[in-house]
C-alpha cells in the first residue's frame, strides 16, 4: 500500500468538529471490524472520553492532554494523543504505574491504514514526551486488531486481562521505555 503523505502538527481549535467526525468514523469501523458493532452504548461512552481529552488539550494548552494530528491534503487521516493515565488503566493497574503517562487515542482513518500514519505520529509524541523528560508511557487496548499491532511494535503486554471484555476478549496493558 502507498505511503501517504501527511504533516504531524498540533490540531486547531477550528477542527475541533473535522476531529470529532474523524474519531466517529474511525471507531465505528473499528467496533464494524471487530463485530462489537452492537455495543453502541460503548461506542458511545469511547467517543465522549476520546472529545473530553481533545477539550482538555485545547483548555490547558497541552500540558493536561497534548494531541498531535497526521493531515494528508484538508483531511484528519490520524490522532494521537498522552497525558494522565485513564480511570480503567489506574484501576485495572491497581496504581502501579500512576505517575507513567498515557498513549491513547492512536487513530488512523480506515482509508489509510497500514501506511505508517501511526508510526510517524508516534515519533512525534515520543519526541514531545522527551523534551518533557519522560522516559517511558503506558498504552492499553480491548481491541484485538490493535493488540496484534502493539505486539509487533512493542512486544508482549506487561498485563493482560483475560476475558475481561468477553469470553476470549483480553484487555492488555504495555508499558513503552522512550
């Protein structure tokens, strides 16, 4: 598949809406692949964590939440994002690794997948976090398409939760040294 061609920068208040539709379209064709699709309360409560980081990145000027966005021509092709850990990321941890920052909301259109959108925007947040001298960041996925890429990127998960979201869905937790 072509690599495309896309600039990493900091989103605009101005997109805030492009953002917003992006993540909607991206999740539903990731709950679609993952035959979750009925689960659309879920999909629901994902979108709304995944618009109140982006409204914490805007509202603190990227210290609480900092967001980076992949742009190929006008279109938002992809997201990524870190900050504080998520609730469900301290609870499942039992707080191990509350003061380890967190990798979320690694989006790629489906259009463009597979074209190393997440892999350029991830060199991008790893450079951030290390001018803010942090040296390492924790990531989780319930989805196992994303699990399949974060085991080849980053290797075996430091946790995993067997059955956690369904019989034969795992939750696995990574943690990433910079």
């Amino acid at each position: 598949m072509k690599r495309a061609e896309v600039t990493v920068r900091r989103p605009k208040k101005g997109e805030i809406f492009q953002i917003e539709e992006f993540m909607r379209v991206v999740l539903v064709d990731t709950y679609r692949k993952e035959q979750i699709d009925e689960k659309i309360y879920d999909l629901q409560e994902e979108l709304a964590s995944k618009r109140a980081y982006l409204a914490s990145y805007f509202e603190s000027g990227g210290e609480d939440r900092y967001f980076l966005v992949a742009v190929s021509g006008n279109n938002i092709v992809g997201t990524m994002e870190f900050g504080k850990q998520s609730t469900l990321l301290k609870e499942l941890t039992k707080g191990e690794l509350k003061e380890v920052p967190e990798m979320g909301t690694a989006f790629v259109h489906p259009d463009h997948q597979g074209q190393g959108i997440a892999s350029t925007l991830l060199e991008e947040l790893k450079r951030e976090m290390r001018s803010r001298d942090i040296r390492e960041f924790c990531l989780d996925s319930g989805y196992q398409r994303a699990q399949r890429i974060w085991k080849k990127k980053f290797g075996s998960p430091r946790y995993t939760f067997e059955n956690y979201w369904a019989e034969g869905v795992s939750h696995e937790i990574w943690i990433v040294k910079i």
